[in-house]
C-alpha cells in the first residue's frame, strides 16, 4: 500500500481498531521508516486523546489513590498490581502454539526503539533487584547487547497472546522477553524449558511476571539452538522441581 | 497544569520517589479512571485498570522523555488500551482481529512539540468539531474511541451496512482532522 491509502487509518490504528490485516499494513509501513506517515501518525494518535479526554467525567472510588500510592511505597521498582477478578489465562498446547508462531516468527530483525526501551527499563529494575536476580538481569542485558545477537520474534502480532522475542548468542547463552504473560495463579510459578529436537524437555529455571504481565527468563551459554526445536514455557507448582512440563503455556521456535 | 510541572514530575518518577505517584495520581486519576470506566462501565474493574494503567507508567517511565514528553497523552493511551484490552479479554475471536495495542504505548510517540497553550487551542477545536458532528457521526466516534468497536462491530450493534458506517467514520474524523490542523470544519 502506498501512502495515500493510509490517509483514512491513522487515527482508528492509533485507537487500536483497525482490522487486522488494515493494522499490519500499516504498522509494517510505519516500521518502514517513513517519516511522512510517522508524523500523520503520531498526528493521528494525538488527536485521538484529545477525543479520549471528551469523556464525561466520573469520579473515582475515594481509596484509589491510597491503594495507587502504597503500591510504588513498598517496592520501588517493577510492582505488582492487586489481581483482578478475572484472570486472563491463556494456557494453549504446546504443539498449537508452536505452529501458530513459527508461522509469525520473522527471523532477526526488531525496532531499535523498543530495544532501547527494554535496555532503559531492564537497566532501572537492575538497580534496585537483589542479587540474583540482579546476576539473571546482567545476563540478559549482556546478552542483548553484545555484537552478534540474533533476535528472534514469536507471536508478535497476537496481542492477546503471550509475544516476545528471543535474543541468541551461542557463547552467551538465550534470552526470551515476553510481554502478555498473565500473572500465574495462586500457588503456581512459570517455568521455562529448552524443547530439543530429540529427547525430552529440559528445566531452565523458574520466573514470575511484572504487573504488566512482562517476563524474561535466561539460558545460560554456550548454547546450540540448532539442536533446539523451541524455547517453551509452562506452569508449575509452586514448591516443585519439575522433570516434565506440567501445564504448557506456549512454546517459541528457534 | 504547565508542561513545565509534568517534567518536574516526569523527573521525580524517574527518581522513583513514590510521591510522585500519588502526584501524578492526583494530576490525572480522575480523568484516566473516566477513560476506562466510559469503557468498561464496572466501577471495580475501572478502579483495578486505572491502578494497572498508572503502574505500567511507573514500571516504564525510565523510557520516556523527561524535556519533550507528552505525559498526559502517554497516560491516556495507556488507560484506553488497558480498557481496551480488557473489553476484548470478555470476547471472542473477533477481537483478535485488530491491533496490537502494546505497539500503541511506545513512550517514544509522545515526544510534544506543542506548547501547553497550543495543545490547549487543538484540544478545544477538536472537543468543538465533535460537539458539531451530526448524531450518527458523533456516535460512531464514540463507539470507537470511548468502547474500542471496530468499524464492523460498530456495523453489527447499529445494524447498519458495514459500507455506511465506514462513511460515518471517515467523515467524522475528517472533520476531526481538519479540526486539529486548524482547517475549516465542514
């Protein structure tokens, strides 16, 4: 598609309710580069606060700021929020979710920008994250950052599914980063998994998510993902060292 | 409000001073819980949302732009999609249908290069473009940008043919555009 046949999307994109295939188009155009519809864009997205902020306005229950407050008090970095009454779990097999991805799985490639924003966030939970889990962000944020990082997407434009990337360095190991991960019931933990080609499943290390559902776990280097069919994940009981994958959550190709 | 406090702000939570929550709280929690409760309609759920929309900035604010940041927008898209995204956690496939709304929060698109007085000029010519829209123009933007239909939703609630609520649509935000870049409102 060109650009002038952009002109009528912009603004239902920029509220995100534009058809799926109208949404692709145009944020695979804008992800081109093109700084003309970049700035109708950022145009677009302007304008559709400023219709946003027409609501009627509504006056909020008088303990939400309290709660909003106490929540950053306690932990001042990367909090959790209380969980709403429905849970949106989505829990697939992992053979569904592998062929739905590796059918989305662009190969290497991502938005600088996000990447800078990952690096931003992640270097401020570092900060703060006590010492292993300081030690676990390290290693992800040297293996984003080091020459010859290969980035792999999954499920990227399944906004409602879990969707990531996985960052390959064969001396330094695997990161997965993934967003839309919803908070593990009570009594459960995620666990993460190398899937070979041959053999069974082998346990990688435990991980929780944030608030906004953002989650990454690490493989520690060197590694060979040609031996690897997936980098998957699934839940687990709380206290258990799991040998076998209990509920697969999704699996992401190599 | 002035830019110049919301930099203030900005710089405060980026120091990771929970004061500045509640602050920016202050600034902007009614107007972000009217967002979603427009959307969702179900006070506790609106109030969980708003908690969810201002934690996600504070998780994030390391990536936004302290001297040219639009916090208000940056906020305002944030609750719309947690609103969004909630609506269409209640559905089914055909809410899989749209964009991916994390795409939409990139803190990077919220660079202002308006003054305070000048967003203020646009807000208030778009808030009177809308208020001169006819009734079914009017409504369509609503269905849109208050509760997040698409065009065909919006299609199947008014039962009306997917081609003449496109024609609504497209009009609507034309006069809305033209609005914003202080053209003349047909």
């Amino acid at each position: 598609m060109s650009c002038d046949q952009f002109t009528d999307l912009f603004e239902l994109y920029a509220v995100g309710v534009l058809e799926k295939d109208e949404s692709e188009a145009l944020r695979l155009h804008l992800d081109s580069g093109c700084d003309e519809c970049g700035k109708r864009f950022v145009q677009a997205l302007m304008q559709a606060n400023m219709v946003s902020e027409t609501v009627p306005a509504a006056e909020p229950p008088a303990g939400l700021r309290g709660r909003i407050g106490a929540s950053v008090a306690a932990s001042p970095v990367l909090v959790m929020p209380a969980p709403r009454k429905k849970q949106r779990t989505t829990i697939l097999p992992w053979l569904v979710a592998a062929a739905s991805v590796a059918a989305l799985a662009v190969g290497i490639g991502y938005e600088e920008n996000a990447r800078r924003a990952d690096l931003a966030s992640f270097s401020a939970a570092l900060e703060t994250s006590n010492k292993a889990e300081a030690q676990r962000t390290a290693a992800m944020l040297s293996i984003l950052q080091a020459p010859g990082t290969k980035q792999v997407v999954f499920n990227i434009n399944e906004s409602n599914l879990p969707h990531g990337s996985l960052f390959i360095h064969k001396n330094l190991g695997v990161a997965m980063v993934v967003s839309h991960l919803p908070n593990a019931p009570a009594g459960w933990k995620y666990e993460s998994w190398i899937v070979p080609k041959n053999g069974a499943p082998q346990p990688v290390e435990s991980f929780a998510t944030d608030n906004t559902g953002f989650a990454f776990t690490v493989v520690k280097g060197p590694v060979d993902v040609s031996q690897w069919s997936a980098v998957a994940v699934s839940m687990e009981p709380l206290d258990s060292n799991p040998v076998k994958p209990t509920k697969p959550v999704f699996a992401a190709p190599v | 409000m002035s830019n110049l406090d919301d930099h203030e702000l900005v710089n405060r939570l980026q120091k990771r001073d929970p004061q500045a929550m509640v602050d920016l709280y202050d600034r902007y929690g009614k107007l972000i819980f009217s967002i979603i409760l427009r959307a969702v309609r179900i006070t506790p759920t609106a109030e969980d949302l708003t908690q969810e929309t201002f934690l996600r900035v504070w998780n994030r604010i390391h990536t936004f732009s302290c001297e040219r940041g639009n916090l208000q927008g940056w906020l305002v898209t944030v609750a719309r999609n947690r609103a969004f995204d909630y609506l269409r956690s209640l559905q089914s496939s055909a809410s899989l249908a749209t964009s991916n709304l994390d795409d939409l929060e990139r803190a990077g698109y919220f660079y202002s290069e308006l003054d305070q007085s000048d967003r203020i000029a646009k807000q208030n010519a778009v808030t009177q473009a809308l208020n001169l829209l006819p009734d079914d123009q009017r409504e369509v933007i609503h269905l849109t940008h208050y509760e997040g239909m698409t065009q065909a939703e919006i299609a199947d609630k008014l039962g009306k043919p997917l081609g003449t609520v496109k024609g609504l649509v497209r009009g609507a935000l034309k006069k809305l555009r033209n609005a914003m870049t202080e053209e003349t409102v047909q």
